[in-house]
C-alpha cells in the first residue's frame, strides 16, 4: 500500500514502520491513525515479516495528538468524538494483539497518545533522551483509549500518579517502571533494536503467537486448579507441533531451525 504518513522499510524479516510527520513531532490526526491501523492488518498478512518495529521521523517518536485536530475534536459533537475515539482504540488494540512481535523504537518526546502506541508494542526500546507522558489531564481530558496499555505496563500504582499528574517521565523512570525495557544512548538505539529484533526471529513464531495469548490467560489470574490445568494443556499443545518437533530436532543436531531461513 501506498501511505501518506508512514513509511515502511523492510530489512530482512523486520518491518520498521516509520511515522512520518516529523514537522509535526509525528503527532496523531485522523489521517496517520487510519494508515497506522492498515499497517497492522498489512505486515500481519505478510508472511515474509517476522518482526516489526514502530519508529518516528525526526526528533521524537511521537508528539500525541495533532492541535488540528485537538480543535476539530473539542468543537464537535458527542458523536463525532465518538467515532474518532473509536477509531483511536481499534488502532491502539490492532498493534496491542498483532501476532508478531512489535518493538517500539522511542526517541525524544512520546507523549499522550506517543505513550500509548510505545506500550502497546511488546517491547519498549528508548534513547536516553526519550520523555513519555500521559498528559490528557493538562487538557481536561483522560488517557481513556491508552490507558489498558499504559496501565499494563505501569500497573494501577504507578497510573494513579501519572495519569492525575501528566508530569513528564524520564527514559530512565520509565524503566524503572516497566514501561520502557531498555535504554540506551541515542547512537545506540538502532543496534539495541536490531539486537532485540534478532532475538525474536531466532524463535519460533507459533510459539510467540501462543506465548502471547499464554501471557492474555494467566495475567492478573490467582493460580488455581483450573489454571494449572490449562498451562499443562497449553504446554502439552505446543509441544505436539510441526514447529516444536523442528525446534527441539535443530538443537539435538546443532543446526539453526528452519523459520530463521
């Protein structure tokens, strides 16, 4: 597909989608929140793609939403807001449940929404000059549409602060937070997101599917009889397939298995 606010490049089996408004810091309109949601449902049919990695042109990842369409939003209807809104959350959850591993790669500013798209992505890779925000309150509103990613990655805690607050948060308190996993110098991040994105294809990517709806299953679950039983039938699935029997069948004759070809 042709895009107007992204930019897809492909290296090897790692897709990087570029958000590309940097004059605008890559903040949210209707336009780049369409095209980030066809994406989605783009590299997840592409078959050749096994990692993909979510980046911003210029200075910062991703500014939030766009003053334009702030204005448009704050002067229209209950029902327009709402299809807005609506279209906001399919977007965040299209790259939430993606299938495939998905890398955040944050530099400079990520706030409100910024934020929300970082921790939607499995993993978070900032440069030390990253700064993440959920800033909606400033504004008179709340991080609704972010707010299960953020609070996922944060816990409600750390979301009773930040969320009343909307104070800025540094790369290395979002690590400390969980909200970012690594931070690195700028010059770095690239060869970090190229590490990492390394790491996943050397495993197997049915695996990964199921480990994420492993992770959906037990989180936030007392463990009980029931749910003992379900990561035994889990385990017991996974270890029944083509993918399994060739993973365990690469490392008895020491050879690279063969989804990394």
């Amino acid at each position: 597909m042709n895009y107007e606010s992204l930019q897809v490049e492909h290296q090897g089996r790692v897709a990087t989608v570029w958000m590309n408004r940097p004059e605008v810091s890559n903040a949210f309109n209707e336009g780049l929140i369409d095209e980030l949601r066809a994406v989605c449902l783009e590299l997840e049919r592409n078959d050749a793609v096994r990692v993909v990695v979510l980046a911003g042109r210029g200075r910062n990842f991703s500014a939030g939403a766009d003053l334009n369409w702030m204005r448009r939003a704050a002067a229209a209807s209950f029902e327009d807001n709402q299809r807005d809104a609506r279209g906001l959350a399919a977007m965040l959850r299209g790259w939430a449940e993606l299938a495939k591993p998905s890398v955040a790669r944050v530099q400079g500013a990520a706030l409100g929404g910024g934020t929300g798209l970082a921790a939607a992505c499995d993993i978070c890779v900032a440069a030390s000059d990253a700064v993440f925000a959920t800033s909606e309150a400033k504004f008179g509103i709340i991080p609704a549409t972010i707010g299960p990613y953020v609070l996922r990655a944060i816990g409600a805690r750390q979301a009773h602060r930040y969320f009343q607050s909307a104070e800025r948060i540094s790369a290395q308190r979002a690590l400390d937070i969980g909200l970012a996993h690594e931070v690195v110098e700028p010059d770095r991040l690239d060869a970090k997101v190229a590490e990492i994105s390394a790491a996943l294809i050397a495993c197997g990517p049915q695996a990964q599917v199921a480990a994420k709806d492993l992770i959906r299953a037990l989180d936030h679950r007392p463990i009980s009889d029931d749910l003992v039983e379900q990561t035994a039938q889990r385990i017991a699935r996974q270890r029944s397939t083509a993918e399994a029997r060739e993973g365990f069948s690469a490392f008895l004759e020491k050879r690279p298995p063969d989804w990394i070809g």
